[in-house]
C-alpha cells in the first residue's frame, strides 16, 4: 500500500462514517468507516517509514584510456 491507497482508504472512511445516512441491517457503516482510517492510517505510516529506508547507491569505475586516470562516481538516489 503506497501513500495514495492510504489517502484513499482514509477519505472513503470518513465519508462513510460522517456523511453517509443509511440503514443497512447487520452492517454499521460508521464502524466500517472507521475500520477503513485506521486502515489508512496504518497503511500511511508503513509507507512514509519504507519510503525513509529505499534508498539506493551505485558506484561506477571508469579508466579513461587517453589520460591514464580512475574516476569514480557515486550516485545515491531515493527509491519508492
């Protein structure tokens, strides 16, 4: 679950519970609606915190044959 899905899941929980009015036997859509922030909200979280660890590093190693020189580049960038 990314960090839409979870806006997602909490924005369809809080309709549910606060604007909807209907009355479904055996089914409490306000209890739904809260199941599905808590849902988002814990879906949020695990996705801010494994966005923070992606990170990713490569290292490259080039000689250049005119100059006789090693160059290496290290690049980090931010997976999702």
């Amino acid at each position: 679950m990314r960090i839409g899905s979870s806006v997602f899941l909490i924005a369809l929980g809080a309709i549910l519970t606060f604007a909807v009015e209907a009355d479904i036997p055996y089914v409490s859509l306000d209890l739904v609606g809260y199941i599905l922030m808590a849902a988002g909200l814990i879906g949020l979280i695990w996705a801010l915190m494994a966005q923070n660890r992606s990170r990713t590093t490569e290292t490259r190693t080039v000689h250049d044959p005119n100059t006789g020189e090693t160059v290496r580049r290290s690049e980090s960038s931010e997976g999702i």
